[in-house]
C-alpha cells in the first residue's frame, strides 16, 4: 500500500497537492495539524497522504524519521515535493509565516536541499509538482494521478477542488 508524503515550502501548494490525493482516495488530512503527528500510522487498509510544509510550526521535521515510520508499518513511500513561483512564495510566506520577504529568500534557499538530501538519505521516489501546472491546467492533475497510480478525477470532484490562482494577488 502506498502512503504519499506532500512536502514543500510553506505557500507552495502543499495543502491543495494533498486535498487533490484525497479526492483521489488517500485517507489524511490537508489542515496544519496532521491526524497523525500525535498518533501512529495506521495499518496499510487505503493510501495515506501525509503533508508536512517545511518548515512546520517553525520546526524542520524529521523527513527520515516520517519515511521510517511508515515503512515500519509497512507502506510503500513515494514523495510529492511541491514548488511555486518564487515571487508568490515569497510574499505569502511573508504575510502568513515569517517576518519579512528576506526571511522567506532565506528559507526557500534552505529548504530544497533538505527535502531533497532527506529523500536521497532514505531512498524516497519523489516527483516535482508546480501549483502553476495544476491552477492553469487542471488535466495536469489527472496526469500526476496517474503517475501515482491513484484513481483519476471526473470533472464533477475536479470542480469540487474549487482551484483559484493565488498568484495574481501578489502581481497586482
């Protein structure tokens, strides 16, 4: 069974990339707080999603700590590493996550690697997934639901998404 772990910089989409894996099917939740950063995963019965935007609650999260965890409950591992347009970004997590725009540059410069060298460290597949690809072509989600061999969405559960372009806001 497999568990799909959502990981990005905050403001990079790592909420909607996970609402999209559960329309699709995957037992998680999209809110900050995880139903499982308290409690043990469960058992493998469905696909989990498990979103954790770095850093989280102004902590870094163990990524390899999370890996284990669930390959000790016996999932197979597969990451979703979200990316957004670095002028968006930066704005948003100016306004919602730190001080200022130059503490947002500074964690975007960190966070990458450490989501990258936390993936190579553990043997993690990962693809890369843009919320640009999913705001304006949302037949791209259909695609990377494919890829992750999840079930693919009707345009009813498509329109149900209700995907709007943040990133307008911050060019205006």
């Amino acid at each position: 069974m497999n568990a799909y772990l959502v990981l990005g910089p905050e403001s990079t989409g790592t909420r909607l990339t996970t609402r999209i894996l559960m329309k699709a099917g995957c037992l998680g939740s999209d809110q900050h707080a995880q139903i499982w950063d308290n409690d043990p995963f469960p058992s493998p019965s469905q696909p989990i999603v498990f979103r954790r935007s770095i850093p989280h609650n102004k902590t870094w999260p163990d990524i390899p700590r999370i890996v284990q965890s669930l390959r000790e409950k016996g999932y197979t591992v597969q990451a979703v590493v979200t990316a957004r347009d670095w002028h968006a970004t930066s704005k948003s997590q100016a306004k919602l996550h730190v001080k200022n725009q130059s503490e947002a540059y500074a964690n975007l410069g960190k966070v990458y690697p450490y989501i990258f060298d936390a993936l190579a460290k553990e043997n993690v597949p990962y693809i890369l997934v843009t919320y640009e690809s999913i705001i304006h072509n949302t037949s791209s989600i259909n695609t990377l639901l494919e890829y992750l061999q999840l079930p693919t969405l009707e345009k009813k559960k498509l329109n149900e998404l209700n995907i709007q372009n943040g990133n307008e806001k911050w060019y205006a």
